[in-house]
C-alpha cells in the first residue's frame, strides 16, 4: 500500500443487496460482487479498503434506500458521495445493464470528477420533511377521494344546486342524500368516509407540523416566506422541507436550476432555441411554486390576511415582497397581453417568484443572526 494511493469504491444499493467495484488511482476497476447489506459487511469492506489505499472515496447512486450507507461511512470517517443518478453521462448505444457495470461506471466517474452530489439533509431536517410528505399525500389523497365521488354523483345524474366546493352547505347537502338503491348507498356512504378519513388526516398532520414547526431550526425562513403573495403556510412549509439549507444556493438561478425551473435549451452554431423547462429537479418543490404563482393573475394587494403574516417581520423583507407582487403581477399581465397561454405564463412567474424565495430566505436568515 502506497501512502498517497486513493481507493475509489463505487456500491450499487438496493434493498436486499449492495455490489461493488473499486480501483487504486489510476489502475484498473476491480470487481468485488455482492457485499451484503449489514453493517458488519460495510466493516469488512472497509478494512479491505484501507488495506489498498491511505485514502478511501466511497460514491453510490440516490434512490430508495436513502441515506443510511452514507451517514454510516461518513460516520466512521471516510468520504462519502450521494450522486444524482439522472446527471451521470451514459453512451446511447450501450444498451447492456448489470449491477457490476453500473458500479464499474461509478468508480471511472468518481476518479474523473464527472459526478454531481446530492444534498443529504441532517437526520432532524429529513424527519421533518418526512412529515411534511405525509400532509402533501394526504391532501392529495383528499383531492382524489373528492374527485371520485363527484364522478360517482355524475354517473347517477345526481346534481348539486350551488357551489360544490365543500363548504358547510355543501357537506349538510351530501351527509342528507340517500341512494334508493341499497348498494348505491352503500357506495355512497364508503366515498363519504374515505373523504371523512383523509380530511381528519390533513387536520390531524397540519395540527402536528404547526406545533413543531416553531421549534425547528428553518423556521425564520418560514414565517419570512409567508410574507411573499401566494406562499401560505404549507406552501412555505412544503418549500423549505424540500429545498432545506437554502444558503448552500450561490445564486437565485442555482436554485432556479435546482428546481428544474429553467428552459431546457438546443442551440447550435448562430441558432438558439429554447424550449420548456428542464423538469429535472425536485417535483414536490416545483409544484408548490406554481400553485402559489397561481396568486399572481390578479392585481398587487396586500390583503387582510397578508397583513397578518406581516406582523413581526422586518421591514425589509415585507418591503421585498411587495416588489415581487408589483414584478410579478405585472409579468404575468405582459405575458398574458402577449398571448401566452396562462400556464405557460404561471410557469414564467413561479421562476422568478423562486428567485425572490432565494432573497427573502437569505435576508430572513441575515436578520436572524443579528439578533
């Protein structure tokens, strides 16, 4: 063993099984099959590991096993690397798919720097968008049992006379309405429920994300979030869970770039075309941004309940968000005025809205270490 050799070993994880390859410097990749998945058998590859080199790199592939190997290797001390598995560089006409290649293309990427790292939050930040994931399905789940049974009234050509948007009224009309066919009714009543069901979920999730969310280290950026148009508090909640640290953004198009917001692009030589955005970042993110860019179709108002989420907020970050309704409002008119069709425009202003989320977050967290 050399005292300057550097080991890089690349796993392929999945959940029954871990295969491996490695390589000394520059020499050939080596394979080492399957590892096991116990910690005792990390241990063992890892002493074989030290044997070769003074300095191990280990890299595997984001997926759905989380971040239990990296936070293990981390934790004994070696270097450790999430990739993202949509930015590795494959050859289109390798049409061949193992475990041992994709570990064996692993270790060549890593020895020549051609991966892109994943962020990996802290185990609290992770527990807490866990959390937040489960409000996110739950009121998607509601969203859902709710379409399904205004597609079971229509079935029956059964009509609702106002508006059907759930409100008190609404949800008297429908707990009083009865099937005259027994097992119509009982239909009914089993869509009823799971709406029931989910509706008590969602309250019961948000009760417990209000209660904590206090007390969790993001919170300043939250409440601050809540200052801009159209960014309540499960969108502002839901954002910081996915993004986390935000600060680890350079720039507010790191974070634009991040989110998949930009337009995808094919230029050649004096032609440039764009096209639409990469999709290529966090959907979960993404979709709370045009839900509250859906804010900015109508006309700058601080409304009462803005006012409210005002309260307690430094000026500066209230005046920042004004500016965002004034830009923005006025973006989505221009575009509008333009002929773009609106979702294409909404798409245009939950970019730049990303961008004042970047300002805002950084101003929040400025004021709260300066005091």
């Amino acid at each position: 063993m050399r005292n300057d050799s550097t080991v890089f070993v690349a796993l392929d994880v999945h959940q029954k099984s871990i295969v491996a390859a490695y390589a000394v410097d520059a020499g050939a990749v080596e394979d080492l099959g399957q590892i096991g998945i116990l910690q005792r058998d990390l241990d063992r590859l890892c002493k074989r590991m030290q044997a070769k080199g003074a300095q191990v790199r280990f890299v595997y592939e984001a997926g759905p096993c989380g971040y239990a190997v990296y936070r293990y290797l981390t934790g004994k001390g070696f270097d450790c690397t999430v990739c993202a598995p949509s930015l590795i560089a494959r050859k289109p006409g390798d049409r061949v798919k193992t475990d041992q290649r994709d570990a064996r293309k692993l270790v060549q990427a890593l020895r020549m720097g051609d991966l892109s790292a994943v962020h990996v939050p802290d185990v609290t930040d992770e527990a807490f968008r866990d959390l937040v994931r489960v409000w996110s399905a739950a009121r998607m789940d509601l969203a859902k049992a709710k379409q399904r049974l205004k597609s079971f009234l229509l079935v029956h050509d059964v009509r609702y006379a106002g508006t059907a948007n759930w409100g008190p009224a609404h949800r008297h009309w429908l707990s009083r309405f009865v099937f005259k066919e027994m097992n119509s009714r009982f239909a009914f009543q089993e869509h009823l429920h799971s709406i029931e069901d989910r509706l008590a979920q969602c309250e019961r999730v948000e009760a417990l994300l209000r209660e904590a969310a206090p007390h969790w280290r993001f919170y300043p950026a939250i409440r601050a979030l809540q200052a801009l148009r159209g960014v309540q508090f499960k969108v502002a909640i839901g954002l910081i869970a996915e993004i986390g640290e935000i600060s680890r953004f350079a720039s507010a198009p790191q974070l634009m770039a991040w989110l998949g917001m930009t337009p995808s692009e094919h230029s050649s030589g004096e032609r440039r075309r764009q096209g639409a955005i990469t999709k290529c970042g966090n959907a979960n993110a993404r979709r709370l941004l045009i839900e509250a860019a859906w804010a900015y179709r109508h006309p700058p108002k601080v409304s009462p309940t803005i006012q409210q989420r005002h309260e307690g907020l430094p000026t500066v970050i209230t005046d920042r968000a004004w500016d965002a309704q004034l830009r923005l409002c006025k973006r989505f008119r221009k575009l509008s005025a333009r002929g773009k069709p609106h979702n294409v425009a909404l798409v245009a202003v939950a970019r730049e809205l990303a961008g004042f989320i970047w300002d805002i977050a950084r101003m929040s967290a400025a004021t709260s270490n300066t005091h």
